[in-house]
C-alpha cells in the first residue's frame, strides 16, 4: 500500500490508542435547530458509521489531512477515495473529553501547586496569540525525572486547550521555563455533556502544566500546577449570539476517485492545538438526507468523551474510467518492489527460486541446487547473523541471476546486529561457484553492510543497492536517496569486479523505477519503498537524480507492486493493497489517474486488510491475474482479467491449494505464471514449494 508519513491524531495522544468509532449527524428533524443554536443535547443527533481514511487519500508531500492554525483557519486536502458511491460526505471531527469544567472561566485562584511546584508568568495581562513565558520553580528536588517536553493548558488541561510537547527549559535543578501561546480564536468546550463554541472573550483564565514527571497517563489528569491570567480581547465577532461560526468549503463539488480537493475553511480551536494537530477529516457515503447540521456529536462508546463533527458537505463522484475503456494494453517491461524470492531471468529461460532450505536454479536442462551453506561464513566478522533456519542451509528472502553470466547467483538473507531482533537486516551476498562459497557485495564508502537495499538488473550488469539512516531525513528529496541520487555497487563481470555508481534509467520504458528496500517488518508496521521518477528523457545507465512522483511516493513492498512499462513514456502501478489499485500514467510517472478495476463478488476487503497472499499482476499478453483469499482465509483462488474485459473470470483449481497453504510469491514471465507455495503445518517445519503454470493453460470456468 502507497505509504505516507501521517500526522499524530490528538485523540490518540489522549487516550492511548482509543480512536472514534462513529461521528453523528442530526437527523432531519432536529436540522433546524442545529442551524440557530450553537449547543446540541445527545438527544438531538443520530449516529451513523465514520470512516478510516486511508494515508493513501492524503495529497503529495503531505503531513496530514487537514491543518489548523491558531487563529482557526482550515486548510488542507485530500484525493477522493475509491467508496465505491456516487456522494461522499466530508466533515471535520474531533474527539473532546466530556467531564465537567472545574470552575468557570471569569473566577480568579491563586497559584495552586501540585506538591512542591509554583508557576509564575511573565505578565498577568495578556491579548490573543501573545506567548508568555511561564515559568516553574520547584521547592526542593523534583521526585520525578525532569521532561524536556510538557503540556501547556488554557482553560482548564481536561476541558479547555492543551498545546502538546512545548519544549521546557531547565535553568537549574529545580526551575524550568516554558511557552503559552495565548488563543487567537474561540474554542470548543464541553459543559455538562454540552458541546459549544466558547467564543474569545476578556476574562480571567487558568493556565496550567502538564506531564512534567511520570508521562504514564499524564495527559488524563487536571495538570502538575496551575496559575490565572487576564485576557484582553476586543469584542469577539465569531460564535457569539447563538450563531452557527464554523465553515468549510470543497474547491469542487464534483471529481473523479483520486481526484485532488482542496479544503479551506474555519472553525473553533480543538482541544488539542499547535502543530501538526488539527480535526481530523472524515469522508463517508452520503446518506439519503438534505440537510446536515453544522455541529453536532455522540458519546463516545470507548473513551468516555465526545466525538464532534463540523460542517459536513456533500462531494459528488463521478465515473473514472474503467480497465476496459483501456482495451489491450502493450506491454514493454515491468518490474516488481518488494524482495523478490523468485526471479525470472531477464533474457533468458532461467528461473531462481528461493526455498526453504537453500536455492534452485529452474530452466535449464534439470534444476541446479545452489548450496547456502557458506553464507554464515561469508558474514564472519561482521555484526551481522542469520535470521533464519535452518542456519546450516538458509533460505533467502531476494535471489537474482545474473543476465550475462549465468553462474553468478545475487541473493539477501535475513539478518540481526548480534542476533537482537527486530529490526531485521537483508546481507547481500553473491556466489559465483553454485554456491560453493560465498561473498558480500562490496560496501560505497560512507554506508554499511546493514544498508543493503536489494539487487538489480540493469540490462547486461547488476546493481546492488544502498541506503543508510540518513537517505530518510530530507524531505526535499525522494526517500532512501542522497540528494536524489541513490548509491549502488556494479557489477559487469558477474561480481569478479565491482565499482561505486549509482542507479540509473531502466534499460525499456519511461525513467521510473522503486528505490532502496527499506526493510521492515511486514507481520507488524510493512516495509517502505519509494518510488522514483527520474528525468522524463532519461536514457539507461548514467547518473540520475531521482524525484518523487506527485501521487505515490511509497508502497509497503510487503504486497510485491508491480511497476508496467506500456511505452516511452506510459506506465501502470498495480498494487493489490490500496484502494486505489490500478494506477495509469502517460507522462512517466509525474503524473497518475485512478482506473477501475471490476470487483471479484465475495471478496471485498477494507483499506487496511487485504492479506500479503492477495497479488495483482500483469502479463505480457496484456491480462490481469489476481490471487484471492477468501476471507476466512480457508482458501486461495486465482482469477484472470482479459484486456478490455467487464469482469474477472475464475480459473479453476490453478492453484493447486491445499490445507495450510498459502502462495509466497508470485512472478510472470513471457509464457507462464510462476509461484511458490508454503505449507504451515500445526507442528513441524513449513516447506515450500515451485510452479509453473502455462500463460495457455490458465482458462476461465
């Protein structure tokens, strides 16, 4: 699944993982009275099911959904999903606690230490979006080891706003200063189960500091110490006499799925402000209503709060066009992400697999058994060990056959620094000698062993890869690069001589390829891979300096992508992951247009469960294939897609599944459909094994 970096949610801060379940909306006969009143009883609203949005909706370059900024300014974007409906609805929401305010806002206290804490301010008159400085002083040692990093509350840490991770200075042992940046704008409160907007009035109110000592459930509590200010503010125009204040407005009100949607728009601050936390987008399939109240909200069934939607508004969808409109597709190359444990030869019969215990060379006049037995001798030395079994004939996890020399065997183990997992390493190492003995590739100055980002054919040499800790840091440049470029080692002699380089243009098709492996672990979190768009007259081999696409940026390789040459500069993504499975370009990758795809009748999942054992998979006479899990996972069919076709079509028994089984991985090569299939047994080791199917062979029912 395309991968982004996603934004913290503030109710996940709060509640420890404790996420919305639905976010409501009045019914029809209470609209009425959602437009003139700025509060709602929970006897007023009707809840209906909200929606994950995937971080494959979000726009390039992107930290999230939506961004608020003090003053209460909306921004943000988002691509259309694929919810398979005619009419979405998109709304902000948010998660507030639901207890009760502790005092009113116009009372005055003094400072109220918790222990032996004070705060003091630098002015006890402040106006909207002035910072002050607060600072804290201990009476004696603190008990609790010193944050670098509190919470900074304004009406109240529980029911007021909560600036998370302001850093906190520590001028000695027992003093600390730190930030309140006063509001700008009203805010939402919650009062005896109410939700209003509390517009932004002169007043006297509390400051307080949280998450100084033990973090553990720290954002739960009223705070460490508290203190008053007086705020000066002009007479308030937003969300006073009763009047509806928030807004949202949709750059359009029709698209396509995929489609971009700016948002801009305005509401009351959310409990918890700064960046990056904002309200969070949902977007739903309308139901069959008119009218939808500004603001409105639920009890929470599992944190014991309140979960609020604002201003939703109604996008329209229409058609985009479907995988028959294409009609028969060329197919030029293609290549896969992900490590690939089988490895069709590039010009030749020759196929690599990876076993259970060692390798095999298919393809010629009888396979060849390649021995792994020296591996764990080739990484003597090295804080590298095996991460596999058995150690004596390990299996690897990314195999490569050299296209020139043909007894030059490329392949990755998996790896621990001093046998401490995660995270898991892949070694790159080659053989030469049908594995009579092994070698690692050779290292570019500045990297390490641990680096290894997978191997590559390029034509008539093989590149492996590289792509240390600090290629993911700038975010001007693609992930897993140096300034654009990503370091390699070369080989043109099938590994008897190396030299440093750095990836180049495919040898076919437009100049875009997947970057680096970053390995992960796909049981848990998935593994990264970008994906890279080089110049759009790039020729093979040669430096490039690698950008990013303005759609996909990553996929979690852990579901093999495939990337489809269709000409010079065409390209199809196909991942069987995202929502969004079938990706054209016809500008070489700059640029991407969601295609649909027909659905397989029973075998629906959302955007966060396909099974790693579904693959989607072009062929060279232009047919999709597509393995299936059923649901239930007690079995795995294969379905085939013609050009130009309406519907899958099933082809029987392709598979050959048996109890316990699943396919590992799956290739396609100019005549067949080739896979591995693992059998997990209750006791006992799993074993593996290779087919081969015909392209001719695989007929629909």
């Amino acid at each position: 699944m395309a991968q982004f970096n996603v934004r913290p949610k503030g109710n996940l801060l709060r509640w420890g993982g404790v996420v919305a379940a639905a976010f409501v909306l009045a019914s029809c006969a209470s609209a009425s009275i959602a437009s003139t009143t700025n509060m709602l009883t929970p006897s007023q609203i009707e809840a209906i099911t909200s929606s994950y949005m995937a971080p494959t909706s979000m726009c390039p370059s992107s930290q999230g959904f939506l961004t608020q900024s003090l003053n209460g300014d909306i921004t943000g974007c988002f691509r259309v999903p694929a919810l398979h409906s005619s009419s979405l609805l998109v709304s902000m929401s948010a998660y507030l606690d639901g207890g009760f305010k502790p005092a009113p806002t116009t009372t005055t206290s003094p400072s109220s230490p918790t222990g032996n804490l004070t705060l003091t301010l630098s002015t006890t008159r402040a106006t909207p979006g002035e910072k002050v400085k607060v600072t804290g002083h201990y009476a004696g040692l603190p008990s609790s080891p010193r944050q670098t990093y509190v919470n900074v509350c304004w009406d109240g840490c529980l029911n007021g706003l909560q600036e998370d991770g302001v850093p906190a200075r520590w001028t000695s042992g027992t003093t600390f200063t730190t930030t309140l940046q006063v509001p700008e704008t009203a805010w939402l409160e919650v009062t005896h189960g109410v939700v209003s907007a509390h517009p932004l009035t002169s007043g006297n109110y509390q400051v307080a500091v949280q998450c100084l000592g033990d973090i553990s459930g720290c954002a739960l509590q009223s705070g460490d110490a508290h203190t008053t200010i007086a705020l000066v503010a002009p007479k308030p125009s937003r969300c006073v006499s009763a009047k509806r204040c928030e807004t949202l407005q949709l750059s359009t009100t029709t698209a396509q799925v995929g489609a971009v949607v700016q948002i801009r728009g305005w509401a009351p601050l959310q409990s918890i402000i700064g960046q990056p936390f904002s309200y969070d987008l949902s977007i739903t399939k309308a139901p069959e209503r008119r009218a939808y109240p500004a603001l409105s909200y639920s009890q929470n069934p599992k944190g014991g709060g309140l979960d609020v939607v604002l201003t939703p508004r109604v996008l329209n969808v229409v058609p985009s066009r479907s995988w028959a409109s294409l009609g028969r597709v060329t197919y030029v190359s293609s290549s896969f992400a992900g490590p690939s444990p089988i490895t069709p030869s590039s010009n030749s019969s020759l196929i690599a697999w990876c076993q259970a215990s060692g390798l095999v060379i298919t393809g010629g006049s009888s396979p060849v058994h390649v021995s792994t037995h020296g591996v764990a001798s080739a990484l003597a030395g090295t804080p590298l060990r095996l991460f596999s079994s058995p150690a004596s004939n390990p299996p690897c996890s990314t195999v490569l056959i050299d296209p020139v020399h043909r007894d030059s065997i490329f392949a990755g183990f998996d790896t621990a620094v001093n046998d401490s997992a995660p995270p898991i390493y892949v070694a790159g190492l080659y053989t030469t000698d049908e594995g009579a003995t092994w070698r690692r590739v050779p290292v570019p100055a500045g990297y390490s062993l641990e680096d290894f980002g997978g191997f590559r054919d390029e034509g008539t040499t093989v590149a492996a890869l590289f792509a240390g800790a600090n290629n993911y840091q700038d975010q001007r440049y693609p992930p897993g690069t140096d300034a654009g470029r990503v370091a390699a080692e070369v080989t043109s002699d099938g590994g008897a001589t190396w030299s440093a380089s750095s990836l180049g243009c495919p040898t076919s098709g437009p100049c875009a390829a997947f970057g680096p492996l970053q390995w992960g672990n796909c049981a848990m979190n998935g593994a990264n891979q970008p994906l890279l768009i080089g110049p759009a007259h790039g020729t093979a081999g040669g430096s490039v300096r690698w950008t990013d696409s303005t759609w996909v940026t990553n996929v979690n390789s852990c579901f093999s992508q495939q990337l489809v040459a269709t000409s010079a500069h065409g390209l199809l993504l196909l991942d069987p992951s995202s929502q969004y499975p079938l990706l054209q370009s016809i500008d070489s990758g700059r640029t991407w247009t969601y295609r649909t795809l027909p659905s397989i009748k029973g075998f629906g999942y959302g955007a966060d469960s396909v099974p790693q054992s579904n693959y989607l998979l072009m062929a060279p006479d232009g047919s999709l294939f597509a393995t299936q899990t059923i649901p239930a996972g007690t079995r795995q069919e294969l379905f085939r897609l013609k050009p130009g076709a309406t519907s899958w079509c099933q082809v029987p028994n392709a598979l050959h599944w048996v109890v316990g089984a699943t396919v590992t991985s799956m290739r396609v090569t100019s005549t067949d459909l080739v896979w591995n299939q693992s059998v997990y047994p209750s006791s006992g080791n799993p074993t593996s094994s290779m087919h081969v199917a015909s392209l001719a062979s695989l007929r629909c029912q």
